[in-house]
C-alpha cells in the first residue's frame, strides 16, 4: 500500500492548496489563498504550505508562519489568524476505520515533518477537527482554547440576560444609533486606544488594517456605534465574512471609555448580531473566551462555549532561547 509523503507547495501548486482547503471538513477562510495572501503581502509574512500526498495526490497538509532568528527556525500560526489547522480530503469509504486511519496517517505525517524541520511549532486547529493523536503520540503538547460563538438562527433577544437587555435599551433611549461604516479611517483611533488601555499593543497599524481592508472589502464588514446628533464614532466592531462557511469572525472591538456605561457596546454587539442574522448567517464567532472581562460580556449574548485544539512542539534549544530572550524570539 502507498505511504504518505509530505513536501512543501510549489508557487505553482497554490490552487491547489485552496482545492485541498475547500474539501476539508476543517475549512475556514482564515486557511485560504484570499486570506493568507492578503496577509502575507501586507505584513511580509513567509508563509509556506506543507503539503501530504498519497499517489502523487495532495491529500492533506496545513499552512504555516516561517521566521528564524539567530539560526532557530520557527514554524508558528499566520499572524491574524484564527486557525492554521491541518486539513485533509476525506476518504470515499463508509468504513469509520478506514476514514480515522486516514486522518491519522495525515497528521502523524504532518507532525514527523514539521518537528523535524522546525525548533518550534505552533498549530491552531479548527474546532471541527478532534483527533489529534497524531500530534500527542509524538509527544506535542496539547492545549485546549475555547471561543463564543453566537447560532443566529436561534437568538432571541429575551434570551440576553435582563441586565444586558437594559443596557441596550438605555443606550437606544441616548439616542446612540449603529451604522455600517466604509473604511477604517473613522474608527482605527478607538480599536488602538482600547489595546493601549490593556496595556498591548494594537495587532495591525493603521496602515496594515487600511491595506487589507483595501484588498479584501467585500468581506470585511465595519459596524460602528454614535451619538445620533454627532459623526464621532464611539464604538466599533470589525468582523470577517466566511461566505462558504456561512459564518462571521470578530477580528477587532473598541469602544471609548468617555460612553463606557451609555450601553454603546452591548447596543452595537446585539445589533451586530441582529445584523448578520438579518444578512442570513448561520454563526457568530465573537472570539477569545479566556480572559474573564471578555468572556463574561460575550458570554451574556446566548453565545455557546466552543473548545478547539491547539498543538505545539519545542526543542531544548528554543527553549533555551526563549527564556534568554524573555520570549521576544517568539514574536512577530
């Protein structure tokens, strides 16, 4: 029986990829050519495609970030990713056996190549994929994330608890009105501030977050919040559409601190929420659902908990130098 190769995509080979990507059961956007090439022509990102054939097929394979400092090569998550998880074409078996032997097959391959080319590795899983064997029997640490994700058919605003509904309905009382904003320029300023009040610095620059926006439009939505009688906005969400998925991803939030108790931001995450239901979406994914602030505000907009696999790999080497460098080997 032929065994499972693995090598790394030619320029050549990119459709490919997304051909790989669209029939895997983990597909997200964040995996696809649109996004990763966006990414990596606005960030000068090196991102490179391993890829796991069988037959001279590409049948599985993941997407990952490569730097290397001071001689150590780092293979991690695309910056501005939710996900780089490994994805794979289902086998046409009705045989539950066959189909999770070739899963593992594709993921042990995956996880002895890049632990043999890479002093550390970082990988996101998708939370559709829930074998990761393959990563554990090769010793890998396994890390359980978890993000809010909002089923838009089913919300219902008497389902919002009575504390947050009052928020919102005090905001519309202050005549606070949500609009669908056209560019970034408007509504950068609050994103960078309320990364600057955690004491963190904002994810993209001005310019990048302009850039990409530039590129990608048709799926970049930008919802804001204002007083009715000014044009300062005081709050802003801004998500990313998967089409295929059905589903929209909360890429940035902020809001000012001046409106912190006028009900700006939980009027504009219901109405972003009332939005994309409208707009006939099936989920929300509202994001991060570790840090408690954050969790407990998602949390109160009928929002499920998801669980998704993080797996990761280090060497005595890096780990050497991470602590030499407080980390800073690891960053962008």
């Amino acid at each position: 029986m032929p065994s499972y190769t693995t090598r790394y995509l030619t320029n050549e080979e990119y459709k490919e990829w997304d051909t790989l990507v669209l029939q895997s059961p983990n597909y997200s956007i964040f995996d696809t050519l649109l996004w990763l090439g966006t990414i990596s022509s606005v960030l000068k990102c090196n991102i490179k495609f391993l890829g796991v054939f069988k037959n001279n097929n590409l049948v599985g394979g993941i997407a990952i970030n490569v730097t290397e400092r001071f001689g150590i090569k780092i293979a991690k998550t695309p910056y501005m990713c939710n996900f780089n998880s490994c994805h794979y074409i289902p086998r046409k078996t009705l045989i539950k056996s066959k189909q999770e032997r070739h899963i593992h097959s594709v993921i042990t391959s995956i996880s002895e190549r890049l632990q043999n080319d890479y002093h550390s590795i970082v990988i996101t899983n998708h939370p559709e994929l829930k074998d990761v064997r393959g990563f554990r029997l090769k010793d890998w640490r396994q890390n359980i994330l978890y993000s809010y994700r909002v089923c838009l058919r089913k919300v219902d605003f008497s389902l919002i608890p009575p504390t947050k509904r009052r928020q919102i309905k005090k905001a519309k009382k202050n005549r606070i009105v949500t609009e669908e904003v056209n560019g970034v320029k408007s509504t950068y300023s609050i994103i960078n501030r309320t990364y600057v009040r955690q004491n963190k610095k904002c994810p993209l620059t001005f310019d990048e977050l302009s850039e990409i926006y530039k590129i990608i439009n048709d799926d970049i939505i930008i919802l804001a919040a204002r007083e009715q009688e000014k044009e300062r906005y005081i709050a802003v969400y801004v998500s990313l559409i998967d089409k295929k998925k059905n589903c929209v991803y909360g890429l940035f939030n902020g809001y000012d601190t001046e409106f912190a108790d006028s009900g700006a931001n939980s009027l504009l995450l219901w109405e972003a929420i009332e939005y994309f239901r409208d707009n006939e979406f099936e989920f929300f994914d509202t994001g991060e659902a570790l840090m408690p602030s954050k969790a407990n505000f998602k949390s109160e907009f009928s929002a499920d908990l998801v669980p998704y696999y993080q797996v990761s790999k280090s060497n005595l080497l890096f780990k050497l130098l991470w602590h030499f460098t407080r980390g800073k080997i690891a960053q962008r």
